[in-house]
C-alpha cells in the first residue's frame, strides 16, 4: 500500500535529503554549463520596457551583493540567520523617503511594534535606493525552516554566478502607455519575452544524481507523483529558441475576443483610468501612498529572501510614476 503523502511525511523525507546534500563538503569545481530556454514575439529578447524576474541565487558574486546588502540591514547576521528585505530605487533622498514611508504605517495605524513581535525590522538609505528588511526572530516557526536550508559546497567555491533565473519582458513601457492612443491590448504584443537560464557546476549535477540514487528509499513515495524529477537532472544542457510572430490576423482575432469578453482592453491607459475614476472607488485614502509613490519611485523594485543562498523577485516598471501622476490629476 503506497504511503499516503500527509504534510508530516513530506516534510521528514524533505529534510531527510536536505541533509543528504548539506553534507557535501567538496566544492563543485571545473567545466560550467548554460542552460537557456527562450520563447520571442516578434523578435524581441530583454531591454528597457516592464519585465518581470525570479532568481535562485546559489553562489557567486550576485549571492555576495545580496547578502552584503543584508548586512547593511543586520550587521550582526549569521549565515544560520532568515531575514528577508525590500530595495526600492528611489529619485528622492533615501532618507527622506524612509521618514515618509514611516509616517505613512504610523498613518494607517499599523505600529512598527507589531512587526517587532516577530522579528527585527529595519529601515536603511542606500545608493539611491532604500532598504527595508525583516529578521526573524527565533521560534518554533525557523526550527521547522531551518532542516530545508541549503548549506553546501555543492554549488561551488563563489568565485562565479551559479544561479537559475526566470524572467518575462514585455517591449512597452508605461510611458509608453500613456503617450499613446492605441488600446492597451495592442502594446504587450508589440513584443515579448519569456526566457528561463541556469548556470551551473557539471559536477553539481552528478553529485545531485549521486543524491537522489543514496535517498531513493526516502523518495520512493513521492517518485510517481513527479517522474520528471531524476530525468530532469540527466540532462547535461538544456537549450532552445521559439520565434513568434503575432500577425494581423491574430491581433484582429484579439481584438473580437477582447470587444466580447473584455471591453475595457479596448480602450486606451488615459480611458482606463477615467472608467476607474467613476468607479467610486476610495482613492482618497490611498491618495498620500499613490503620491509617495509618484514622486520618489524610480521604477524598480527587489525582494529578497536570504539564508546561505537566496531567493530574489525583480520588478521594473518605467514609467509608473508617470502614469499615477496622470490617474491623480483633478483628484
């Protein structure tokens, strides 16, 4: 009768080959290979316009920046230390920025010392960005966290980028957006990218072939609900480009679904937001964040959750500001 997969057993067979792999103590060393997958419409790779990235940070010089950032925060941080923090590119003075962002929580009632309770939460100005982080305090919660923490010389010695990164660019910016009079539907096919790329260690992959063969009995149970997952690491180098070409067929086909099931993609950014104005909506007590937002923002903005590696979610958004100063006219 096959093990029934409750919370509890997936977590004890989890933490079972966590460990496995934090016992390796040789560092992976020699040949590297880049993996990359792309699919392009309309020929467009990565550049300035709206994009969207998650990076698994497992060595290197970009782990380092990330966690000298941490350090900026927390300089008493361990590497057995979870702490996680936001960092907003700002036009303003940073510190100028962090005092605002704090009237603003004090504003809305939500007292810096509930958060406290949990952790320690910092607030540091940076190189034209502000840094806000968060360190979890020690509880039940991190020692059930802490079993799943890779701490390992599998990824290299950190003398390069060993990472795996997923990002979606878009060939418009909001400043685009706005200085336009076509429907809004029309600029996310003027381009777009979705790309997935590792770079790695060959050895790391045999030693997590290695790995998963020792802890086979431990993944028996879990095996036939993912088959892919020893395969998936078989692979020396994953490689491959789809080319897209939106034509006027398939725009004329988008703009009937979006007349039928959308209405409103039909209308321009400046349409848009006069429909949302006269939704009766309380922009008003939103109106002092939208404000902040339009005037110190500069469009980009990273999370960062760190232990020994990290895990990093990248927005940049130009033109926002432009367009909140626009929704915000005449309110």
């Amino acid at each position: 009768m096959a093990q029934e997969l409750s919370p509890q057993v997936l977590m004890t067979m989890g933490a079972a080959i966590f460990g496995s792999v934090n016992e390796i103590t040789d560092p992976a060393s020699g040949p590297t290979t880049d993996s990359c997958f792309r699919v392009n419409m309309n020929g467009y790779e990565e550049g300035s316009g709206i994009s969207y990235a998650m990076r698994v940070l497992l060595a290197g010089p970009s782990l380092d920046q990330a966690k000298e950032k941490g350090t900026q925060l927390f300089p008493d941080k361990t590497e057995d230390d979870i702490y996680m923090y936001i960092s907003i590119k700002v036009k303003d003075n940073p510190t100028e920025v962090i005092d605002n962002i704090k009237g603003m929580i004090e504003a809305f009632g939500l007292p810096m010392e509930m958060a406290e309770q949990f952790g320690e939460l910092k607030f540091e100005a940076g190189d034209g960005e502000v840094l806000i982080g968060f360190k979890a305090s020690e509880g039940d919660h991190l020692e059930l966290i802490k079993p799943f923490l890779v701490k390992t010389a599998l990824f290299g010695d950190g003398s390069e980028d060993i990472q795996i990164e997923g990002s979606f660019n878009l060939a418009t910016s909001f400043d685009q957006l706005l200085n336009s009079e076509e429907p809004i539907y029309t600029h996310p096919l003027k381009g777009a990218s979705l790309v997935v790329k590792s770079h790695m260690h060959e050895s790391t992959r045999e030693k997590i072939i290695q790995c998963l063969t020792e802890n086979k009995d431990q993944l028996q149970p879990v095996m036939p609900f993912f088959p892919f997952l020893t395969p998936l690491f078989l692979f020396k180098k994953i490689e491959g480009a789809l080319e897209l070409q939106c034509t006027e067929d398939m725009i004329t086909t988008i703009k009937e679904m979006a007349e039928e099931k959308m209405p409103p993609a039909n209308m321009n950014i400046k349409e848009a937001m006069e429909m949302v104005k006269g939704l009766g909506l309380p922009i008003d007590a939103f109106k002092p964040i939208l404000e902040m937002v339009a005037n110190s923002f500069a469009g980009e903005i990273t999370f960062n959750a760190v232990t020994s590696t990290a895990f990093q979610v990248s927005l940049n958004l130009p033109g926002i500001d432009q367009i909140i100063t626009e929704f915000l006219k005449d309110e």
